[in-house]
C-alpha cells in the first residue's frame, strides 16, 4: 500500500487567496480517482530556502491511500503538473510512502 500526501498552498505568489473552486475541483478528482481521501484543513506554515532568499507559505495537506502502484503514481505526476499550472506554483510538493495497515 502506498500512501500520498498532497501539500498545497493557499495563497498564490502575489498573495491573493487561491480559489475554492480549486481545493474542490481536487477533492472530486481524489474521490473520483482513488475512492478516497483525507483532508487536514487546519493551516500549516511550510518555510524553505532558494538562494539567499528564505519563503513561507500557509498550507494544507490531503493525503491518500493506494494499493494503485504505478498507475497512481503517475495519475499523480499528471495531477502534479496541473496543480502547478491551477495553484500558479514553481512546485508542489507529494510526498510518497510505503506503508501497512493493521
């Protein structure tokens, strides 16, 4: 089984809030795709440094769990991609586990 978390940003770069339409959009892809998932909404704060430069954004974190394999992980690149595009993000980060269930 793998397990995925999901961390997004809620705010674009220049500030303005990013769209609910948006964290919606998302969960129906999830529950479509992988009949499931879990939603942390309470905001957290992600600090990272590039260069000289040191950033902070507030986010939150869905994860899912998969026995899919490779097939989720690469509906999960594409997905990636299209959050980076929607979110208007350089990155976003998932985060890959292996894990067992008792």
């Amino acid at each position: 089984m793998r397990e995925y978390d999901l961390f997004l940003p809620l705010f674009h770069n220049d500030g303005t809030p990013i769209e609910t339409k948006r964290f919606k959009a998302l969960q129906k892809y999830l529950l479509d795709r992988f009949d499931g998932f879990t939603f942390f909404p309470q905001a957290n704060e992600g600090h990272w440094r590039m260069g000289n430069v040191v950033y902070r954004d507030q986010i939150v974190i869905y994860r899912i769990l998969t026995a899919g394999g490779s097939s989720a992980r690469k509906s999960l690149a594409r997905l990636k991609e299209k959050l980076k595009k929607d979110f208007k993000q350089e990155e976003i980060l998932i985060i890959e586990r292996n894990v067992r269930t008792l």
